[in-house]
C-alpha cells in the first residue's frame, strides 16, 4: 500500500494541483502539507478499517487530494468499493491522470460529477464527507456562518436560507442512500446535517468518540454510526 501511495504521489502534477487549491505559490504550499496528507491519510485509512466492513462500498464527497491515502487504504486495504465525487473537474483529472500512472485506475477513479447523482443510484453503507458543507466555493455564505467569518448585520437572509436548503437536499440524499447501519465520517462542523436527516426519520445514531485530524483545510473528522430506527 505505502509503495502505491508513494508511486501516485509521484505521478501528481504538483504545481497543477497547487494551482486548484491555492491562488499564489500553490505548488510549494501543497508540498509543504505533503508529509501530513500522508501521515493523517493513512490514521484516517486505519481508523476507517476498524469500522468498515469488508466488501462493502463508500460514497465520498467533496474528496480531494486529502482523502487519497485513506481512499486507496480502503480499496486496498479493507477490500471495500469506492465512489469518489468532487465537483472541480481540474482536481479529479489531476489525480486520475496519477492514479492511472501507478496503474490504479482500476483501484480508484475520482468522478467530476454531483454527488446527488451517485446517491441517486444505488446503495452505500458509508458516507464520507470532509469539509463539503463548509466549501465556500459551493455555499459561500454557510462557510462564513461556519466559520465566524460574517456578522449577523452583513447576513443576506434570503440567499442563506436557500444555501441552506440546497445544502439540506445534499444531506437528505446522501442520508437516504446509506444503509443502516451505515457510518458517516464528516468534520464536527458538518455533522448537524446528518443529524437533522437521522431525527426526521426517527434513525437512532452512536457518535464515536474518535476524532482524526486532517491535512488540507484542518477540520477534525469522526464516525457516526447511524441505526435502525
Ligand atoms: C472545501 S472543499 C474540501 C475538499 C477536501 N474534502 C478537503 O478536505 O481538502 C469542498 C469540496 O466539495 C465539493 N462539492 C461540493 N458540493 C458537491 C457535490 N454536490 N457533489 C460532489 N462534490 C461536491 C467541491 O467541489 C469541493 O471539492
């Protein structure tokens, strides 16, 4: 497995990818953080093993350069399936032009499309998502409020709310296409969204106590599991 990581690692265009996640010295920035994508992808890779059960499949969202470790440790690894999704179409040409330079291509593709398509179609007992309902990218105005980066006099009301609504959408698909049990891995943040979809239709759930940090934007992510009703 580390011989594989290393060998994708290698096949990244660097500077490309720098490019997609920072707007100055982006290549040197994602370097830097290289060691610690590793390092916090494998404990995310193991911490996901001692949960998930072989065989089964993961629907990821929002996964990017951080999730790869942890994605193929999955693949690899705990012999489980993977659906990676990611709306910037650069990063995941970026990282399958690598996967396939290592020769995985069959292991792990990233797919450029919403991932309200894929939850649409079949059935996944693991939801993983870091950082996606605080993309500011995505929903600008539920990353300030996240992240205490607006005040309540600047707030546009009408826009956040249908942000909100949006985002809620995204959450009740994903929800609906997780088996149960099933496991959520997301960011303390994002884990409210889920939550919400588990109380509306009276699904129980077991927060673990867990929690792994991450290498790109820093938020700590845990395990939920999610149970019958
Ligand atoms: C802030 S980035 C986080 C990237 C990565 N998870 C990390 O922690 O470094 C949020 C990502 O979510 C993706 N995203 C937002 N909505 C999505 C959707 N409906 N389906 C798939 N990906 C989505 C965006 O394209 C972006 O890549």
């Amino acid at each position: 497995m580390k011989q594989v990581l290393d060998e994708v690692l290698a096949a990244i265009d660097w500077r490309a990818l720098g490019d997609v996640y920072f707007h100055e010295a982006g290549e040197a920035e994602l370097r830097e953080r290289q060691p610690r994508i590793v390092e916090l992808g494998a404990e995310l890779g193991s911490a996901l093993g001692r949960r998930l059960p072989r065989g089964g499949r993961s629907l990821w969202v929002g996964a990017g350069i951080g999730e790869l470790p942890a994605l193929l440790a999955e693949v690899l690894e705990h012999g489980r399936e993977v659906v990676a999704t990611n709306l910037r179409g650069a990063e995941c040409d970026i990282l399958n032009r690598a996967l396939a330079a290592a020769g995985q291509s069959s292991s792990l593709v990233y797919r450029a499309v919403d991932a309200r398509e894929v939850a649409a179609a079949g059935a996944f007992d693991h939801v993983g998502c870091v950082s996606l309902f605080t993309d500011p990218e995505t929903w600008p105005l539920l990353s300030d409020v996240a992240y205490g980066r607006i005040a309540p006099v600047q707030l546009d009301v009408e826009r956040f709310a249908a942000e909100r609504e949006d985002a809620r959408g995204l959450a009740r698909a994903l929800f609906d296409a997780l088996a149960r049990p099933g496991w959520i891995t997301t960011s303390a943040e994002e884990a409210p969204w889920f939550l919400e979809q588990a109380t509306l239709v009276g699904a129980s759930y077991d927060a673990d106590d867990e929690l792994v940090e991450t290498a790109i934007v820093g938020d700590p992510v845990g395990f939920l599991q999610i149970l019958e009703a």
